[in-house]
C-alpha cells in the first residue's frame, strides 16, 4: 500500500513542487485546498483533492485522516501592507489549527514550512544559523514577523508531543512560480524593466532542492530542529549580472548607493500611503533589499543531506520554464 501524506499550500510554489517530489518517490499525495484555488501550478500531477482551508480546523482534521507525513506549506507571502492582517491569519492561525489536528489525529510526522525571513536580518559580516533569532521591529518586516510567530506556535506543539520538523527555505527560484514570486527578477532582468538594483545580498536555492529538503527532513530530521534550506549566498549586484549572463541580456548596472536606500524607501512610503492600489515593493522591503541576507545551509547538508544545485543551473531551469510558460512574451 502506498504511503500518503497531505500537502497544504500545494497550489503555490514550493507546495507544487513538493507534490512532484513526493509523487516520484511513489508517494500517495492529498492536497488540502479551497473551492476557489487556482490549481495550474499542479499542472501534469496526480494527487487526491481535499477541498478545505487551513483556517477551517475541520477540514484539515478530515484531510489529514491516513496520513503518514503532513507537510504544512500554505501561507501568505504577500509584502502589501493591504493583506497584513491575513497574512498573519494564515501564517499563525492556519498553523495552529495544522498544528493541533495533527497532534489530535497522532500523525507520525510534521514538516512545517518556515522561511529564513523567520530568522531576521543576519548579523553584519557572517551568514545567519539556525541559532539566530528574531531580531526585527515586527512592523519593519510583517511577513518575517508572521513566520517566526508560526515557529513558536509549531514549537508548542511540539512541546505536548507533536514530531514536527521546521524547515527554512531562502529565496527560491524554478519552475511553477506561477505567481511569479523570485522568478520575477529574471522576468525584470529580460524585460529590462530594472533600473537598477539594491545594495543587498540574498541566499538562492533551486526549488528542486527545496522540495528535496522537505522529503529529506522528514525522513531525517530531528524533532524541533529548524533547518536553512538554502544555496549560495551572492550580492544583489552580483546576482542580477548573473542572470543576465545566462540569459543572454545586459543586467543593470546601477547600483543604488547606501546613502540612497533611506530616502527612495520614504518616498516609496509616502507614494504608498497616497496610490489607490498596492505598490509592487514597500518602504520597508526596500531598507531590507540593502542589508546582506546571507544564511549557512551547513546544518542541513550535514543531517540530511540537502542537495547544492548550482546557481548558474538554477537560474537557466528557471529561465527555461518561463520561457517554455510564456512569462517573457
């Protein structure tokens, strides 16, 4: 009989990989969503629907019936300030009631999908470890806020007995971003549509490697333990040169001086406060584009073996999906 294990947030992007994965490995996929989700980025998959929403106890409790694993991926990514208030809804609320239908329904295994944003901003000079801890205003970075208020929700239930395993992806590139989350630097690259590019740094993985990191920590990781999926740390600068090289365009060459970020974000602040609709950045993610988001994956190398795809391959898979997607049109 094949093992089944339920997938929340499988029809965003590191969720529709992880179907993928799962499905390869001979696994027996449900996957938790609502009436009205959008299912294109599990295109060419199979799994066993179950209508449901992670705000709705119940239906996770009836989702999760038989299942070896749960892994918890759903959660709202969004930087507008407009969604704040669901983001946190979905973030820490949806997790408690994953969290609590899990241990009520005696799953075996829990993988929470967190993210390195969890961890805040990196001390100056070295990448952040799963040591790290919150160490952000919560209104400077809503979205880092929310998910580190989901590890703690995840770590009391492991306190009453919940074998939950955390994993902390960094940022993500590859095929079905159908939301065009990471993947959009590459389309911001090709379409010319960046003046210029922020002082920062970030860690890059490919999302194959993340899926694989879900699979791994499940069957390897320890409980209560955080683990950084993450790649290769590489400046902004150096990042966005890269993409151009790969795909064959002139990346932008502007950097904006450190002397500029404070400024441009009030600006943006202000243009926010007046536009009738969401901008695409918030003051805030600008100041946080400038700081260097460097993070150490070693821990997650060594106990479960995650795989290193290298960035350049990361970037040309990403690159070939949206091209074969139509995203460059």
């Amino acid at each position: 009989m094949m093992k089944l294990a339920l997938v929340t947030g499988a029809t965003g992007f590191v969720g529709a990989n992880l179907v993928a994965a799962l499905t390869q490995t001979g696994w027996r996929v449900r996957v938790l969503h609502r009436s009205s989700s959008r299912l294109h980025a599990l295109d060419g998959l199979t799994f066993e629907p179950a209508l449901g929403d992670v705000l709705d106890r119940d239906s996770v409790q009836r989702a999760l019936e038989g299942c070896q694993v749960v892994y918890h991926a759903a959660g709202v990514a969004d930087y507008w300030r407009s969604s704040r208030e669901r983001m946190f809804q979905v973030n820490v609320e949806g997790t408690r009631h994953v969290m609590a239908a899990a241990l009520a329904g005696g799953v075996p295994r829990v993988v929470h999908t967190s993210s390195a944003a969890a961890l805040g901003i990196p001390p100056a000079g070295r990448p952040a470890t799963e040591a790290q801890t919150w160490n952000v205003s919560p209104n400077r970075f809503p979205y880092g806020h929310s998910k580190h208020l989901a590890e703690l929700v995840v770590q009391d239930y492991v306190a009453q007995g919940l074998p939950a395993v955390i994993v902390n992806p960094t940022v993500i590139l590859g095929p079905r971003d159908v939301n065009l989350g990471s993947d959009s630097l590459i389309v911001g690259v090709y379409k010319r549509q960046l003046p210029f590019v922020l002082p920062g740094g970030v860690n890059v993985i490919g999302v194959a490697d993340v899926a694989a990191g879900h699979l791994l920590a499940a069957a390897h990781g320890r409980v209560g333990e955080r683990y950084l999926l993450g790649g290769q740390n590489v400046s902004v600068p150096a990042f966005a040169r890269l993409i151009g090289e790969v795909i064959g365009v002139p990346a932008p060459t502007l950097v904006l001086p450190r002397v500029s970020v404070a400024p441009l974000a009030a600006l943006t602040g202000l243009a926010s406060r007046v536009s009738p609709w969401p901008l695409p950045v918030t003051a805030d993610l600008i100041r946080l584009g400038a700081e260097p988001f460097y993070f150490d994956p070693s821990k997650a190398i060594r106990e479960l073996g995650l795989p290193q795809t290298p960035l350049r391959q990361v970037v040309q898979e990403a690159f070939d999906w949206l091209v074969i997607q139509g995203y460059l049109h």
